[in-house]
C-alpha cells in the first residue's frame, strides 16, 4: 500500500505543466503567511506603498472656529459661510450678501438645494462688510437693533403723558468680520472619484473629524467641486520648563535669621465684601401699564399706514411689507407698547421700534417727523410719526420676534 502526503493529494490529477507553475507560488504564500507574527491587516491599508493610516488616525486636531452672527469664517485670504438648520444655498447668499446663483455655481449646486446644519459654504469672493439693507433706506442691521432694544428698552415710562421730538441717534457702523489668526485650513476641492476617506489619509486627518469640520452627514459623502476645510492640527503642549538646580541646605541655626511672626493681639482687619448687585432676569421685569386700546379689532395688529402694499415679505430678503400712501400721511402704533429706540440709518432716514412684550418688537423704518419719545408708553393706533415726501412715502414696517423677522401680515390679517 502507497502512503501519499497531503501535499501530493491536493495536486494529484493536475497536468505537469499547471503542477510546475503552481509550486513557486504556493511556497511564497506560504513564506509570507509565516512571516507574519501578528494579525493580518486584511484591505492591506498600511502595506501599499507604505502608506500607513494608522498615525492619520491618532492625530489629534483643533476644533472648528466658530462664525459669526451672519455664519462666516473669515481668514486672510478666503471666507467660507456656515449653514444653519433649514437653509437653502439661496438663504446662506442672502444672509452674507452675495448672488445665490454666484454662491451656488461655485460650491457646484443649485440655489434651492438643501443644507444640514453646520455644513460649510466656500465664497467665490469675500462677503460685504454689511448687508445693504431693506429697500427701504440705508445699511443699517435690524437685527443687532431689535436685540438692542430688547437688552435695553425701559418697560415703564417715566412720564407717560408727554409727546415731544428727540434727537436721533445714530447707528454706530457695522464693523468688517473678524479675520481668524494663526495657521490657515487648507481649503481642498474634491475631484472626481474621491472620498472623505481617501482625502483624510492624503492629508493625514481623521475622517470624523474632516466630517465635523465641513458638517458632513453621517455617512461621510461627499461631492465632485465640493470645497472641504482641511483641519488643522492640535498645538502641542509646550514642554515643562527644566527643575531649577537644587538650593544648598544649611544646618540648622545658621543662616538668615528667622522672622518673627506677627502677634496674634494685633490681626489683621477684616475686608468688607460688598455683594455684587443682582441683575434680575428680564422675565421678572414688571409689565407696562398701558392705557386701553382706542378701538377694537380681531386682528393682533393695526396697519400703521392705510395704503397699499408695494412690497410684500421675502425672509432674508425684505424682511418687512412696504406700504405706500399720501405724502405725511399718520404712520401710527401697530400695537400698545413701548418705544425701545429711536435711530436713523446710514442716509440719515429715521427708525422707531416699538416693543410690545419681552422679545415680540415691531420696526417702522423711512418715517419722518416723529412725535413719540424712547422710553414712551403708546396705544394702539396712536401717532408716531408721518410718511415722508417726495416719491418715497412709504413705510417699511416689520415684525420681530427677537432677531427673527415674522411676516406682518399674519398679525395684520
């Protein structure tokens, strides 16, 4: 009886040729499998070209700067813009002043697409300093002014019965975005056939945290012509300063001599400690007392102007309606309130806001001749002010709720 091996039964029945050309090959799978003292690394990741991801992995990098209010990150020689939750690419040009159809063609999408919150918009050329405002008057920010009033404006009135002109005081200039110091991202745009994977082993980044800095979805996808921030590096910690060098002892009794220690009769005064006043939270603040409404309606609000509307609502747009009637004719309180702020914008136009509860504000901007004074408890339909002559006699009239613009016409209908 013949004994084979196994070796010989896996090749019997193979012609000479395929057996002769089949060894080498097994011999070298099986030198390498034998070489091996740890576990495999399967996708050989870190074998090809000796390119090895593993430090790419453990390297640790800086968090993202945080926008400003309009969601820009400004460094010295690009922008980017950050989406909030909701927005269209449309709605982020808008909020930075640039053409949406601009914005949109350079990040390669659409004007109407969607964004997640938090993902990154690069600009194709660095966003005005201020927006230019409604269509009603000069650049001035509403926003910052509504939430001026809010900080600022008295709930009572501390003499409620006069009705005399103030002076106007000017909205201090917007100031330029702040331009981030320090090293600045590398700004990668993606090319066809890449990934976030493979962009993160290119510049030795973790992928979480190139999806972090760019708000990438959770499956990490990306687009051809997308802009991605690379992020940057964590500082390391700088090194502990060497020990000084050790301080000769002497013995006991030699030396300087020891201080005498105060008398324990004599201590020290005690310090008075005056508590710090206590600011009281602006839910707590009394409510005006204001005197009843002159007429009833159903609806929330008045119309401050009896006319017609030439401008309707657009969010991020014209936050407001325009409403246009007869040159001086009575711009009047949509509401019972009190007048928060009295300004003007940048072509020396004047604005009155109005605040009526803890953040609900509405805003009458183009007027003239005002007869309300800041701090002055009004009723609803009161006279504030009168529409201006020439052809712009209209009023711009918004409703806010905090910073957040809210279509007039849902208090007005």
């Amino acid at each position: 009886m013949t004994r084979t091996t196994p070796t010989r039964t896996a090749f019997r029945g193979l012609p000479r040729a395929r057996l002769l050309a089949a060894l080498p090959l097994a011999g070298m799978l099986t030198g390498v499998l034998a070489a091996c003292q740890g576990p495999l690394d399967y996708d050989l990741r870190g074998q090809l070209g000796a390119f090895n991801t593993a430090g790419a992995a453990q390297t640790a990098t800086a968090n993202r700067p945080s926008p400003d209010t309009r969601g820009l990150i400004s460094y010295p020689s690009y922008q980017v813009a950050v989406a909030q939750r909701g927005d269209t690419v449309s709605d982020v040009a808008a909020r930075i002043g640039l053409p949406p159809a601009e914005v949109a063609r350079f990040n390669g999408m659409e004007t109407g697409d969607k964004m997640r919150q938090g993902e990154v918009l690069a600009l194709p050329r660095r966003a005005p300093d201020s927006l230019p405002g409604n269509a009603t008057a000069g650049s001035v920010d509403i926003a910052t002014l509504a939430g001026q009033a809010i900080d600022t404006a008295p709930l009572t009135s501390p003499n409620p019965g006069s009705v005399t002109p103030t002076a106007i005081q000017p909205v201090p200039k917007p100031q330029p975005p702040k331009v981030q110091a320090g090293p600045e991202p590398v700004r990668h745009k993606v090319k066809r056939g890449e990934t976030a994977y493979t962009i993160s082993r290119l510049y030795q980044v973790p992928v979480k945290s190139l999806a972090e800095w760019n708000g990438l979805g959770s499956d990490f996808a990306v687009r051809e012509g997308q802009f991605l921030l690379i992020p940057l590096k964590e500082e390391p910690a700088p090194r502990p300063a060497p020990a000084a060098a050790a301080v000769a002892v002497t013995e006991p009794g030699a030396g300087s001599e020891t201080p005498v220690p105060p008398s324990a009769s004599q201590p020290l005064p005690e310090e008075k400690v005056e508590p710090a006043a206590v600011k009281p939270a602006a839910e707590t603040l009394p409510k005006p007392e204001l005197p009843k409404p002159t007429r009833a309606s159903s609806a929330a609000m008045a119309y401050p102007v009896q006319g017609k509307i030439v401008k309707t609502y657009s969010k991020g747009r014209n936050d407001g309606i325009d409403i246009a009637a007869a040159a001086g004719a009575p711009v009047n309180a949509a509401e019972a309130g009190t007048v928060a702020a009295i300004t003007k914008d940048s072509n020396n136009v004047p604005i009155v806001v109005i605040r009526h509860s803890q953040k609900l504000l509405t805003v009458y901007q183009n007027v003239g001749n005002i007869t309300v004074k800041k701090g002055e408890s009004v009723v609803r339909g009161q006279r504030i002010a009168s529409l201006r002559g020439g052809d712009d006699a209209y009023v711009h009239f918004e409703v806010r709720d905090g910073f957040e613009s809210i279509d007039p016409l849902r208090y007005l209908n």
